[in-house]
C-alpha cells in the first residue's frame, strides 16, 4: 500500500463525477444550439476569460486525480505486482488513447473511400468498444475474454478500412480527443503518485513543474516543436495533480486531517492555487483552448470549491438522497460519455433529425436539459441490461 485510505467507495467523489457527466451532456448538446447566450458557449482561443462551460473538462481531469489514488492502492491491497499494476496503467491508458483518436477520426470520415457511412463505421466502433470493454459477469470466463475478443478484432479491421478527409487520411492522432487526452494526463499522474509514493508535498511540488513545463515548451516552440503538443499535456496533469493532492488531504488516514485542520489544509491549498493563477494571468490568459497555466488553476480551484461543499453536504451532514440520481453516471462514467454520441449517430443512421425549434433559443436550452437528465436513466437501463464499461 502506498497510502491508507478511507476504505469503500467515497459517495462525494461519485457525486461530483456524476454531475459533471449530467453538465457535459447538457454543454455538448447545447454547443449546437444557436441564439444562446456566451456564457454557455466555450470561450474562444484569444479571449482572456473563461465559461462554466471551460470547466467541464478539468472538472473530468480533477475527478481522475482524486480517484487514482484509490485504484492504485485498490490493486496493491488485491495482490498486485509492480509490474501487474504497470500493465494495467498500460492497458487503461492506452483504451483512453484508442477511444480518443477513434471518436475525433469519426467526424472526419470519407464514406466513398472507406466504404461505408460515417453514422455506420461509428456505431460499430461503438459496438466494437463496448464488447472489449464491458464488464463481464459470465461464470465461464472464456466467452467474455471472445467477446472482447471479437471487439478487438472489429476495432482492428474499422482502423484499417478507415479513410479520411479526401479519401487518402488514415486513421492517425489528429489530435487526441477529450479521452485521449485524459489519457495521456492519468499516465503522468500514475507514474507521479508511484515516484513520490503518494507524498502530498512532492505531488504539490510536481504541478508547479508541470506549469513550468508548460511555460519552458510553450517559450522554445520554434526550438522543440516536437514537445509542443506535450506542454498541453503537463497543463492538464497539473489539474490531476491538484485533485490528488485534494483526495489526499480528505482521505489519507495518516495525514489525520480532521476538523479545522482539514479545513485549513485544503484552504490553504485553494488560496495558493489561486495566487499563483493570479500572478500567471498577465503572462498567460485564461484560456481552455491553450491550456494556459491560469486556466489550469482557476479550474482546479473551481474544483476544490465544488467538491468541499459536496463533502461538507454529503460527507459530514449526511444530505445524501439526492445523490442516488447521479449514481449510474458516476459509477458508469464512460458509457454515460459515449451514450449521447451513440444516440446522435443512430438518428443520422436512421435519417431523422430534431425540429428546428430544439435547435435554437430557450426551447434548445431545455430540450438539450431534457436530453442530458434522460441519458442517466438511459444508463441506468443499460446497467440492468448488463453492460456497464471499465477500463
């Protein structure tokens, strides 16, 4: 064991994850929506502000850090090698990168060229994902490992087939995807959190190098161009890391932060990320798009702000019924993210499309709304169905 951990599953942590799925399924939806108001839409690349919506992602990339610490030590209490645990960082983290480049290449799909239509080669990909990844519950163990299997297989020959933009595009890392770079994020935190064995002073440590990383790679660009997309990378590890850091703080049994002294710790924690996001600004503006370093901050300190009041409710109060709507998304959150783009291409499959009334104004706002509250009992169906996907 690395560090002694509050033992079960943290209700708080479920809830946070779970409402940010139910806020990213509303954000994406309403990102089609025209007539809606800049403070629902993602801030643009040279705009020096920030949205709620501009949170959603580092909301996601705080809940990874907060969780990794369970994983690890989760496995290590089951028995797991050194290099067991490294296979299984290995397989999750590269399941993130497949997932990431397979949904960006889907929007850019020749159908002549690949020979088939881009809702039929992503709904297969989809099918295919969900038989490698699906929990499998069988007490003949030997037909979950086919059906994954056979996923794999389907997944191998959809990359092979794939073509894209004027039909000569393989299947590539364009860029990584919301999940692909989630991916690359929960590699460099496992390979910190294991370093500096769960130290909460050395994580602390290493996101101030992550943010001068990012400002070393992001000032010699023209000198180390092939570490530029990696200067993006070690910004959002920066926010795993300051939800580690958090997670930690609550629950590590040896730290004994309890009372005024958690409350002091983690507020201290909030005040220095925020000064220092403060004295970033000028060099850096806030920016999503960028991954400037004050985002970054200002996003994690958004975070720890969320969730200490989600502690302080659930946790200490007990004011916890609430929580069960969001159950099934945050135990289930990768077939919650992948469900409504599941439903968007089996409509273009099927050839129906929404009125153009749910397209704009205050009716998109609420149907959009409508649409994010029916994906999680959607879910839920699912998991009573048996499917329910973990990496």
């Amino acid at each position: 064991m690395i560090n002694r951990l509050t033992s079960g599953r943290i209700l708080s942590i479920d809830a946070f994850r779970g409402i940010t799925i139910l806020v990213m399924i509303f954000v994406n939806s309403v990102s089609g929506v025209s007539g809606i108001p800049s403070w629902m839409q993602h801030a643009l690349a040279q705009e020096d502000r920030m949205t709620f919506v501009d949170v959603v992602f580092p909301s996601f990339l705080f809940i990874v850090g907060m969780s990794i610490p369970f994983a690890i030590n989760s496995r290590l209490a089951k028995g797991d090698s050194f290099w067991k645990l490294q296979q299984h960082i290995a397989w999750r983290t590269l399941g993130l990168w497949v997932l990431g480049i397979f949904m960006v290449n889907a929007e850019e799909l020749n159908a002549a060229a690949t020979g088939m239509s881009t809702p039929l080669w992503a709904l297969l990909f989809y099918a295919c994902a969900i038989l490698v990844w699906n929990v499998y519950t069988f007490q003949q163990r030997w037909i979950g490992w086919i059906l994954k299997g056979t996923g794999l297989l389907g997944l191998l020959v959809l990359g092979i087939i794939y073509r894209g933009g004027d039909g000569t595009v393989r299947l590539s890392p364009q860029w990584w995807g919301i999940l692909g770079l989630i991916g690359w994020a929960y590699l460099y935190a496992c390979i910190i959190y294991q370093l500096f064995k769960g130290n909460a002073g050395g994580i602390m440590l290493m996101i101030a190098v992550c943010i001068g990383g990012y400002i070393f790679l992001q000032h010699h660009h023209n000198d180390l161009s092939i570490f530029t997309s990696q200067s993006r990378n070690m910004a959002h590890t920066s926010i795993v890391l300051c939800g580690m850091v958090v997670s930690l703080f609550y629950f590590d049994e040896d730290l004994g932060l309890k009372g005024s002294k958690l409350v002091a710790r983690v507020s201290g924690f909030l005040i220095i990320i925020v000064v220092a996001a403060l004295l970033l600004r000028p060099g850096y503006q806030i920016s999503k798009i960028r991954a400037t370093p004050s985002w970054c901050l200002y996003s994690a300190a958004i975070c720890i702000a969320v969730f200490s009041l989600l502690y302080f409710l659930i946790d200490v109060k007990h004011i916890s019924k609430w929580t069960t709507f969001f159950r099934p998304a945050g135990s289930n959150p990768l077939l919650t993210y992948i469900l409504p783009d599941i439903v968007f291409y089996v409509m273009l499959l099927a050839g129906v499309g929404l009125p153009a009334v749910l397209g704009q104004g205050i009716p998109g706002v609420l149907w959009c709304a409508f649409f994010a509250v029916a994906m999680l009992f959607v879910v839920r169906g699912l998991n009573k169905l048996g499917i329910r996907l973990q990496l």
